[in-house]
C-alpha cells in the first residue's frame, strides 16, 4: 500500500539532502543550549549515531538484503537512528519548533523515501515480501527475525557512516559553543 503519490515521494527524495541543509541551519540559527540541555540530549543522539553505526555495518546496498543485526528488529534502522538523533539535537537545542520541525520533515520526506525504499528492495530482492510481513518498518520488535551475521567494519566505512559521526562532533561542538559563550 502506498502512502505517497509516487511523483512526490521521488520529488522529495531528490531533495532529500538539501532539507538536511536547511534543518541543520535551523537548529544553528535557533538553537539555545545550556550545559544541562546537551548533557541530557547528547546522549540520546550518540544512541542513534550508535543505531546508524550498528546498521551501516550489515548494509551491503543492492547486494543482499539487510537482515542481520538491527534488520532483524526493524526494517528502517538508519531512519529510526536519525529520528534518534534528531531528538537528541531538539532536547539539546531546548527548542520544541525545532522538534516540530524534524518530526514535519521526517514525515513529509523520510517516510516517502523509506516507501520507494522498499519498492526498490521488492524489485530487487525476491525475499523482501516475505522480511517485510515479519520484521516492523520502523518500530522495532524485541525478537530478532533475521539472520546472525556478524558488523563489519568493511561495510561501515563503504557506506562512508562515518561522515555522520564527524557531522555529529562538529554539531555537538557547535552547540557547546553555543551554550558557554
């Protein structure tokens, strides 16, 4: 079943990375932290940098279907990551509009994207059908429903998630900033 007109749903992923610029200069721009803000949203977000990180490493795109790791909990672990440390971010930020924000992003372009996503996948992978009906899009399930492979640092770094670690110090160095100034 498809939520989104498809020519919106490929509208928005093409422009998926410039809302990420625009979020970004939200958050920089209306931002108000304090020591106490990002000691109670940094670590939220390293939770969902820790998510991405944990995904990227049993991701081999348009090689194999992901179903090891956190695939067997939830089909959309890097979606659920970033959802993570966006939240981090806003409780960080001490600003309830950048949450609205993010959560109105999320919805309007993150879910249209994890839809072509998985069309993409069903034409790929024969046996996505049948991952789909067992293992949640995004929330995830306690019982693992997939296969025991091992992270791999190989596919990690192949899948360049560091630049998401890297983007978060320089944000969370940002707002420090931001607060002690």
């Amino acid at each position: 079943m498809a939520w989104f007109p498809k020519p919106y749903a490929d509208l928005v992923a093409r422009l998926r990375v410039a809302f990420g610029f625009v979020l970004v200069a939200a958050f920089a721009w209306f931002a108000a932290p304090t020591p106490g803000s990002l000691a109670a949203g940094l670590p939220v977000t390293a939770l969902g940098l820790w998510l991405r990180a944990w995904a990227a490493g049993h991701l081999a795109k348009n090689e194999r279907l992901a179903t090891s790791g956190p695939y067997g909990h939830l089909r959309n672990p890097l979606y659920l990551g970033t959802l993570i440390v966006a939240a981090g971010l806003a409780i960080a930020s001490r600003r309830l509009l950048l949450a609205a924000l993010f959560t109105t992003v999320f919805a309007l372009v993150y879910l249209p994207a994890m839809e072509l996503e998985g069309q993409h996948l069903r034409n790929l992978f024969p046996e996505y059908e049948e991952y789909a009906a067992r293992v949640p899009l995004l929330w995830p399930r306690l019982k693992h429903a997939g296969a025991c492979d091992r992270f791999r640092w190989r596919l990690y770094l192949k899948n360049e998630e560091y630049q998401a670690l890297l983007g978060l110090l320089a944000g969370a160095a940002f707002l420090a900033w931001k607060a002690w100034r």
